[in-house]
C-alpha cells in the first residue's frame, strides 16, 4: 500500500472526460483502488475542480460522491507544510497552488505525487517527504 497524493489536473481531466487524458486517469484510479493505496488530496484540489462543475448539478454530486467512495482524505496546510511551501516557492518559484498542494503532499510523507502537469514535471523537483513526484501517464503503480 503506498501514500499517492492527487493534483488537481487529474480530477479535472476526469469531470471534463478529456478524450486523451480521462481513460488513463480513470485506469490509474482503478489500480489505486485495487492495490489498496491510500488515496490523499487537498481541499484547494477539490476547490479548483468545482470551478468545473456548474453548482448544483448531477456532475457535482457525482464526483464529490467519488472521492468520498474512493476513499480520499483530504490534507490540510499546517505546520508541517510551512517550510517546503516556503522552499517551493522561494527556491523553485512555484505558483502558490502548486506549492500548496506539494507542502501537503510532503507534511504527509507521500510516495508519490501524481500530476499531469508538464510543466511542474520538467522542474524535475526534489521535495523532501515525497519519495516520487509522477506523471500519472507512467506512474509506477
């Protein structure tokens, strides 16, 4: 069982069923589930993956109903999350969502954060508390 936190690019490519993008994440999700992984993610992800969403829609209720099926937790910014925030943003000048969402994956103590977010990948980021940091099309899950 490994600790996987999930950017937001997934959820999105999910509720939007992006044509290139959802069939892998839906495949990556089911092997998650299948392996037992703990799943983990944070409030901002959820909060940016609304803004998809028309409120109060069937989409909504689905994808929220999801999560809590998968079994996600959620992460909060705490204490733990200042420091690597601060590095992330001061050393690597991370746009705050993205130090955000990676200071909650290393105060958890990830193995692996998955994104599908290129430009964050070609950083090739060492965070401490985050054993991988992965492009969901070829994570090693």
């Amino acid at each position: 069982m490994s600790r996987v936190f999930w950017d937001s690019m997934l959820f999105i490519y999910l509720v939007e069923n992006n044509e290139e993008f959802a069939p892998v994440v839906r495949d990556v999700l089911g092997r998650c589930f299948r392996r037992g992984d703990a799943l983990y993610t944070s409030h901002l992800s959820v909060a940016e993956t609304l803004v998809c969403i028309p409120e109060g829609t069937s989409k909504e209720t689905i994808f929220l109903t999801t999560l809590k099926e998968m079994g996600f937790h959620y992460v909060d910014f705490n204490q733990r999350c200042v420091e690597p925030f601060r590095t992330l943003r001061r050393e690597f000048g991370l746009k705050p969502p993205d130090a955000l969402n990676l200071s909650c994956a290393a105060a958890l103590e990830s193995d692996i954060y998955l994104t599908g977010d290129t430009r964050l990948l070609k950083k090739r980021l060492y965070v401490p508390g985050i054993q991988f940091i992965s492009n969901f099309e070829n994570a090693p899950l």
